[in-house]
C-alpha cells in the first residue's frame, strides 16, 4: 500500500469547498442557465460579497503556482440551483511511490457530485478530473517544498486546479480545468493535453533537461478508487519502462 496524503481544502479559503443549496428543484446545465450565469458576472447585485472580502484579504498572504490568484467578485452559488455545487478538493503522494528504485509523486482533482454531474458518476461520491504523475529526484521530508496543489471553485460550476512538483535542476508546472459543458484540459509545462483522451498524466523528466509524457485514459475514478488504481498502473510493464528508462532522471 503506497503512502497517501490527501487535502481537502474548505470553506475558509479561496479553494472553497461551502455547500450552497436554493429553494427551487435541482438545478440542470444547459445553454439558458449558463446565459444567465454568465450575465450574472456582470451583474453586481448578484455577486457574493464576503466571498469577495474573505478573497481579497487571503491573497495579501497567499503564495500560489504557476499562476497568481485574482480576487474576482461571482455570483452567489446558490443561483445555479439546489445541490449545484457540493465541493472541490485535491490531494495525491508527495513522499515518494518506488518504482524499481525510483521516486514517483502524483497529485490530483476532484469535484464532489452534484446537480451537473451527477449523471456522469452514477454512485460515485465524486470525480477525480485530473491526475498527474511524475518521476523526481528530489523530496523535501521537512518542509515539503518540493510540491504543491491547489484547486479554486470560484469559476463554479466550472473548476481549475493547479500545481507542481521540483526536481533538483527544474520544475514541473500544471494546471487542469473542467468545465459544466464537460470540457476538459489541462497544461503541463505549456504542453497542453484534451482530458477527454485521458484523465491521467504521466511526466519524466530527462537528463538532457526535456520531457517525456504519457497519457491514460481510465474510467471515471473517485478519489477512494484513484491510489489502487495507481498502485495497478505503475506496476504495468510499460509504465514502469516509462519511469525507469536510462535517459531519465
């Protein structure tokens, strides 16, 4: 069993994890709610303004990477409609998986079902978007600065998360998006991935100071499912190739 850290982040910060509830019938996507929603943006009457305060402030001390925060006022949750939004989070490995004598990380994203989703994870109690998983050769035990991981559910009823993992001479930066109308990207050191063509990650970093990565198209994963999963696939003769091969690392 590998070592599993996981971080749920909530209510008291940026990467908001508040449940919102309406009085209407549970709330559906489709192009007449994202209108509203999108003229609600602009709509100051609408916006949630001790959202906006808590923001601001957090922001005078937050250290985020590879991209600055922006404390943008939004519309209040609760107008996409009941269970809407029913929170983020994100977590992954960071003390380091073993393969063949090699230290694999990981990290991931997750958005808890709700109205929008629902249809798309069954019983499942949420989705784990995105998932990166990198070879390194260097682990802070002490501090941990070696990693990080973030996820924002500002852009409700879309969600971002970014990150990134050090190595002794570079550093891998991330960032992934899924969005209501079920796109979905992200981008790993500008190169740029359709999550449709796999929701997981992988990233070697070389001697010769390039990249290599691979990607992997699972089913829809919880975050209960994701590290047996990953034990699974790292034990793959081809994965372990991927993590292993000379020129790595």
């Amino acid at each position: 069993m590998t070592q599993y850290i996981k971080y749920f982040l909530l209510t008291f910060s940026i990467f908001s994890a508040t449940y919102c509830f309406a009085q209407n019938d549970t709330a559906k996507w489709n192009k007449k709610v994202e209108e509203k929603h999108l003229k609600n943006r602009q709509d100051s009457s609408t916006w949630d303004a001790e959202l906006l305060r808590r923001d601001i402030e957090a922001n005078k001390e937050r250290v985020a990477k590879p991209i600055r925060y922006g404390a943008f006022p939004v519309p209040k949750y609760e107008l996409l409609g009941k269970e809407s939004f029913k929170g983020v989070g994100n977590g992954g490995n960071f003390s380091g998986i073993d393969v063949d004598g090699k230290k694999i990380l990981y990290s991931y994203f997750l958005v808890n079902k709700n109205s929008f989703t629902q249809k798309f994870v069954g019983d499942k109690p949420n989705e784990v978007f995105f998932t990166i998983i990198t070879l390194t050769n260097f682990i802070d035990t002490i501090n941990y600065s070696h990693a990080g991981v973030q996820i924002i559910s500002r852009n409700n009823p879309d969600y971002i998360g970014q990150g990134f993992f050090k190595t002794k001479s570079d550093e891998i930066d991330y960032t992934a998006f899924l969005t209501a109308n079920r796109d979905e990207y992200a981008i790993v050191n500008m190169r740029l991935f359709n999550l449709k063509n796999g929701r997981i990650i992988l990233i070697a970093p070389q001697k010769d100071g390039s990249l290599r990565s691979m990607q992997i198209n699972p089913p829809i994963l919880d975050d209960k499912e994701l590290p047996n999963y990953i034990d699974k696939i790292l034990k793959q003769e081809d994965i372990k190739h991927f993590f292993t091969d000379v020129n790595n690392i």
